[in-house]
C-alpha cells in the first residue's frame, strides 16, 4: 500500500493552522477568562477597602498602604456611572491582575507632585481599556477615605483648556508643566513621565501642582509602546463632587 509523503505546503499549512488556534485560545484566555479572575479580585479589594475606611478613626489621615492593598478608588465619569475601580499600591502583575496599581515612588492622591498609576488595557478587567476616548477637560475622581479628588485631563495637541484657573493655563502653556500633554504615546522605558513634573529633569522646579497620571500599554494586544493620560487637580471636597455627574 503506497503512502503518500505530505508535501511542505501542507505541513507548512497544518503548523500555521496549529499557530492560529493557539493564538486564538490564548486571546480568549486574555480577553475572557483573565476578566473574569480580575473581576472576582476587584470585588475582594473593594469590600477590603470599604473595611479598612469604617475601621480607621481619621479620615484625614493620609497612610501609606501596604503593597498590595487597596487605597482609594478611580471614577471616570464619561466612561459611565458603573465605571469605578479600587486602586492597588504597587504595580506588580499580581498587583495588576487585582485592578489598577499606584508606582510607589509617586505622591499619593491630591498632593502636589504626580500621583501615578498602572493599568491593563486588554484582560485583566481592563481597567484603562479606554483611555484614548478621554478627551481635553474630562473629570477623573479619586475617593479617598476622607476626600474626592478631582482631576481634569490636560490639553490634548494644545487644545484650549478653560476647566482651569488662568494661573494653572499658564503653567499648562509654555509654562513647567508644558511637557504634560493631556494624552500621548512613548516608549516603555520614558519613566520621566510619572516624574513629580513630567518631562522636567531632575534638579528642576519644585511641584506646585497635583497631577494625576493614568499609564497603560499600546496598542491594544502589545507593549511596545505605552499610552498616557496626564490630568491636574482642580478641586477636592469632602463629599461627592458636581463632576461625578458629568457623562
């Protein structure tokens, strides 16, 4: 009985076949099940951290979290009322499978500096999914145990920004923080980014500003490059503040 040996196209074609169905599981195992996981230690962070808040007497007092622990939560308002997170401190993968995660070397929400935070755009819950939908002016709100924070996205290609103070659009045009543009793309190792004031050399001015800093990978399914969403404080409250209802 004669046999007849597979020509290289067709084992060419069988390999290529196996590659793609690898592929495909592993994007469902990113895009599915990894949301799923992420989700399930959301919810644990946030209950922990609801926890924490009613067992401590100052709600003022500002400490640092262990890593690992939740610490405040992130609102967006125009991504929807249902978009919230619990922010992690620490931005180890373990740390970001639970949800975003703080840089430990950044200040902590509303002070003067640059307050920096982590997330994954595809699985992993995707937190930062969206970030390039943010547009100049957009609110993102960080409760703390005794104060909301809010921030407003920096001018995007040098958009008029008048959700800001004329002396903050000074700083933001021409000024120290001139090198913070409301979104753009670097290369992974541009850690001046999350710097007291990005893009500003050691040695330079000190901070008179509080930013927040969202970073994130790009594009989506890659990490060579990162996304990044700067945004200045321009108000803190100890209550719900007006832009929770902005969409």
């Amino acid at each position: 009985m004669n046999h007849t040996r597979p020509s290289w196209q067709q084992v060419m074609g069988e390999i290529f076949m196996t590659v793609g169905v690898l592929l495909l599981l592993f994007a469902f195992y990113e895009a599915y099940w990894t949301n799923l996981k992420s989700a399930e230690l959301q919810d644990e962070a946030n209950q922990n951290l609801e926890q924490r808040w009613n067992e401590r007497t100052n709600p003022r007092g500002k400490l640092r979290p262990e890593l690992g622990e939740a610490f405040a939560r992130m609102y967006i308002p125009s991504f929807g009322s249902d978009y919230h997170f619990a922010i992690l401190e620490g931005t180890d993968e373990d740390d970001l499978l639970k949800g975003p995660g703080r840089y430990v070397d950044s200040q902590m929400p509303g002070d003067n500096g640059n307050f920096a935070v982590a997330g994954h755009r595809v699985g992993k819950g995707a937190p930062f999914n969206d970030l390039g939908k943010l547009e100049t002016c957009d609110a993102i709100v960080i409760e703390t145990q005794g104060e909301w924070v809010t921030y407003r996205v920096l001018p995007i290609d040098g958009q008029p920004a008048d959700c800001f103070t004329p002396e903050q659009q000074e700083k933001i045009y021409g000024g120290p923080y001139a090198g913070a543009p409301g979104r753009h793309i670097t290369l992974p190792g541009d850690i001046g980014v999350i710097a007291p004031i990005p893009g500003m050399a050691a040695g330079g001015p000190e901070p008179s500003e509080a930013l927040l800093t969202l970073t994130t990978c790009h594009p989506q399914f890659s990490n060579a490059e990162r996304m990044i969403v700067h945004a200045m404080k321009v108000d803190s409250s100890p209550t719900r503040p007006a832009a929770m209802e902005e969409e």
